[in-house]
C-alpha cells in the first residue's frame, strides 16, 4: 500500500511539471543584445501568494550570431520568489547551434540584481500589490 501511494504521488510530480499538450501563450517582455526573452502566460501557478511557476525562454537572433553567441533556444520552468526577489530553475532544457542539447536540473536560487531584465522579468510574472490611497 505504502509503495503504491509513493509511486501515485511520484507520478502526479512528474506530469504536474511536464508540459501538457496546450497551446502555449508567450509573451515577449524582454530584449537584450540579440536575445529574446518569452514567458508562458498560460502556465503561470501561484503554489502559494508569493510564489510563482512559469515556464520561461530565450530565443537568439541573427543580431545575436552576428556577435557569436552559440544559443539557439533556452527553455526552463522557474520557481520566483516575488517577495525576496529570487528565483530558481526547476526543469529546462538548452539547444546551441555547435553542441547537443543540455538538461537542466533544479538550481538553488538566484537572487536578482536590479536591472532592466530582472525588472522586467518580475513586473511580467509576480502578481502586483495594490497600493493604497494615502492622502
């Protein structure tokens, strides 16, 4: 009984984090050298209200070959922490125009410096408080 539950649960992980077959809504809300920078609007999940699942990409150009970046496509599902400003990968994967694929596995986190990007990045996917009228 026992090894049955570990082996239902450990398969609702793994389709919880692959995934589906769904249309994908990227949304573009970052460029930089060459780089394009996508979440996935429709995978967005809030496992609790400062966290936050979203799978994100990276698309090089020509502008970017053009400066010799070897990046094809980077692709990861990542865990923010909207309110320490942190995030981690979970899962990705990454494609280079001279080298095979590479897997990506869970990292710890990356706290965020303040930036263009990273700014972008959290406005894009972290829910925005409301502020209050102060008169």
């Amino acid at each position: 009984m026992k090894t049955a539950c570990s082996l239902c649960f450990f398969m609702l992980v793994i389709f919880g984090l692959c995934p589906t077959s769904h249309a994908e809504d990227w949304q573009f809300f970052f460029n930089s050298n060459g780089i394009k920078y996508f979440y996935d609007k429709d995978s967005i999940a809030y496992p609790d209200k400062n966290t936050v699942q979203v799978w994100c990409k990276e698309l090089a150009t020509d502008e970017a070959y053009a400066q010799g970046v070897k990046l094809k496509q980077l692709q990861e599902l990542k865990e923010v922490d909207c309110t320490r400003r942190r995030y981690k990968v979970l899962v990705g994967r990454v494609s280079y125009i001279d080298r095979p694929v590479e897997e990506l596995v869970e990292t710890s986190w990356f706290y965020s410096e303040p930036g263009a990007l990273n700014d972008a990045f959290y406005r894009a996917v972290c829910p925005q408080r409301k502020q209050r009228n102060v008169k």
